[in-house]
C-alpha cells in the first residue's frame, strides 16, 4: 500500500523522463502502456535493470498512479498542463507532484529552501544534518538527500557553485496563471500534511522557493476548489485544504 511513509526517490530522476511521463499520462495513457518506451529512453544513461525498476517506481507514482491522498491533485495537474504546455508548466508541475506524491522530497526541497533562504546556499552535508534531525540517523537518508538534490539539479531547480556539494538556487520559475499557484499551495500543504497554511507563510515558505511569488495575491488561491479562505483576524487570512481539514476534524 502507497503511504506517505514512502521514500523517494531511490535514484536520480531526470526532467527529460518526467517530461516524458506527463506527456504519455496526459494523452491517457497508463503506466503499463509506457512502460517499455520509458525504459528504453532510462536505460541510456542507466541500463541495469534494477535502476531502471527503481526510475520507473518513481515515474509511476509521480505521474501515473498517484496515491490516493493526491489523486485530484494529479487529475488538476494534467488539466492544467493541458492548458499551458511549456517548459515552465512542466517544471512547476513535477515540482509540486513529487513533493505531494513523495514527502519526503518534500523534506528534502523545505530544508534546501530553508537554508538558501538564510544564506544564499546550501551545503549537502547541511541538508542531510537537517534532514537525519527528522528522520533518524539511519542509513538511507544520506543515499536518498543526494539522490532528491541531484534531481534538482538536473531539473534546473539548483545550480552547483564552489565545487562539487555546494548549491544555490537557479532562477525562478514565473507562473502562467494563478491557478497555478492555488494548486502548488495544496501540494505543498499535502506533502507536509497540515490541513491549513496562513496566507502570509505562502510568500516565504521554503519549499516554494524554486517558484517566483512577487505577483502573489490573495484572489489567486481562490481558483483552487478545494481550498477554502477564512478570515480569522482584521489582517490575517488562513487557507484550508478541505480534504486534510475533514481527517483532521475526524481524528479529534
């Protein structure tokens, strides 16, 4: 069974196989019907079997049988690429899949943002400090920090300066529309499972920071149907992710 307990990626991912992925799911085609097309374009930077196994684990669950808790996301997500079809769409939209589909991505991109934040780059050795603090000090987190980062990498996400384990962030990617916007801020509320964010946290929160955000408006979020907005003072207003709020309320 698919949690958000999975861990991913178990290899670096590349954008061309993503780009790849969307584009057979978008025209309704199924995993299974991509598959060895997918495996034949894996297996010329990486022919073992094994990773090619691993590559097209990741691909599946990104773009093609989603778990359960993001399945309208990646349902809003085809449309949306369907809509806009650019490098920049399909950037943001892997961007926020994987973070959805994979949370600990998720972990891993809010740790880089944060520390790019702070300091205008990030060392590896710091991010995989931040991210045993969460996860434990056990043997895969090292393997799987690297493997997400160098994904990142690879997508344009990052730049490497100073030497090898030494980043910063690339430059921003501009938005189409503000439905865009509406649906990153469910896929990251969904990767850090929280059923609410307030409205001044989206400007800054660090797994956004790949994103430019300085058109960023209140009216934008409203595209997204499954989110709801709540003014709970004179100056602050709290997003909702309807889905988390219902389990949370049922937990209680």
């Amino acid at each position: 069974m698919q949690s958000k307990a999975d861990i991913g990626f178990g290899k670096k991912i590349r954008a061309v196989w993503l780009d790849s992925s969307l584009d057979f799911a978008a025209a309704g085609q199924s995993f299974a019907e991509s598959k060895d097309a997918l495996a034949k374009e894996i297996a010329a930077n990486n022919p073992g079997p094994e990773a090619i196994r691993k590559i097209q684990t990741a691909l599946k669950r990104v773009w093609f049988a989603p778990p359960d808790y993001c399945r309208a996301l990646h349902a809003d997500a085809l449309r949306l690429y369907r809509k806009n079809d650019s490098p920049a769409t399909r950037l943001l939209l892997h961007w926020g899949m994987s973070l959805a589909a994979y949370p600990f991505v998720g972990t891993v991109a809010e740790t880089l943002g944060r520390l790019l934040k702070l300091q205008k780059e990030a060392h590896i050795s710091d991010v995989e400090r931040r991210v045993r603090e969460q996860h434990g000090d056990r043997a895969f987190v090292k393997r799987i920090v690297h493997y997400n980062i160098s994904s990142f990498l690879d997508w344009g996400i990052v730049t490497e300066t100073k030497g090898s384990g030494v980043y910063q962030g690339a430059k921003q990617i501009n938005l189409p529309s503000g439905e865009y916007l509406a649906w990153l801020v469910e896929a990251v509320l969904i990767s850090r499972d929280k059923p609410q964010i307030s409205y001044s946290e989206i400007g800054n929160h660090p797994a956004l920071f790949p994103i430019a955000l300085d058109t960023l408006s209140i009216t934008h979020l409203q595209a997204n149907p499954r989110l709801r907005l709540e003014r709970q003072s004179l100056n602050q207003e709290i997003v909702f992710l309807e889905e988390l709020t219902r389990k949370a309320n049922t937990a209680a």
